[in-house]
C-alpha cells in the first residue's frame, strides 16, 4: 500500500514538473480593447469640455493617440465613466452612440464615491 502511494506521489509530482510555465511578464504587444480587461475599473459621469476651440473629441480605440477613431462627441456631451488606463492620461468612456478612449484633459469628471 505504502509503495502503490508514494508511486502515485512521485507519478502526480512528475506531471506537475513538466507541464508549461506560467509567466508573469506581459505580453507588450497587447493591446487594450474596449469592453475586455486592461482599464482599470472606474465609476462615475463624464462631461466632455466645452472650451473655445474644441469642436468635437475624438474617441479611440485604444489610449494612444495614433488609435482608430470610432467615433466622435460634443463638448457637454455626457457618458459614464468606464476606467481608466495605467498611465492616468486617459479614460475609458461610454456615450449613447459610442464607447472608447478619451485623453482625460477633454472631460470633466463627477465620481460615485
């Protein structure tokens, strides 16, 4: 009995020892995607900036600025508050018509906290 055990032990340990590694590293070129993980979670309305010169804000695809453009908001237009990404420079936000990146000096934020 004590053999069929710690034949079975070192069967389950053999198994684990060669089964694939796990990294921690991520992968740079990852990209973050609205609506799948990678902005951190944030709660709260957001209100485009009506300033002078600013017709319209374009909202990306991603926190970069040489993103896809998927659409485009009015300064007062208002949208929640989705997160945010690592650096803090930008927002994940949610419109009626569209739901992307925005740089955070364009909005004005109210939070639920």
């Amino acid at each position: 009995m004590k053999k069929n055990l710690l034949l079975l032990f070192f069967f389950a340990l053999l198994l684990t020892a060669c089964g694939p590694a796990v990294s921690a590293t991520p992968d740079p070129g990852a990209q973050v995607i609205p609506g799948e993980a990678g902005a951190t979670p944030g709660a709260g309305l957001v209100t485009i900036v009506a300033d002078a010169g600013i017709k319209s804000v374009r909202v990306l695809a991603a926190p970069v600025s040489g993103a896809d453009e998927l659409g485009q908001v009015l300064p007062g237009a208002r949208g929640a508050l989705l997160g945010y990404d690592a650096s803090g420079e930008w927002l994940l936000v949610e419109f009626s018509n569209v739901t992307g990146w925005i740089p955070i000096q364009m909005a004005q934020l109210t939070t639920d906290y």
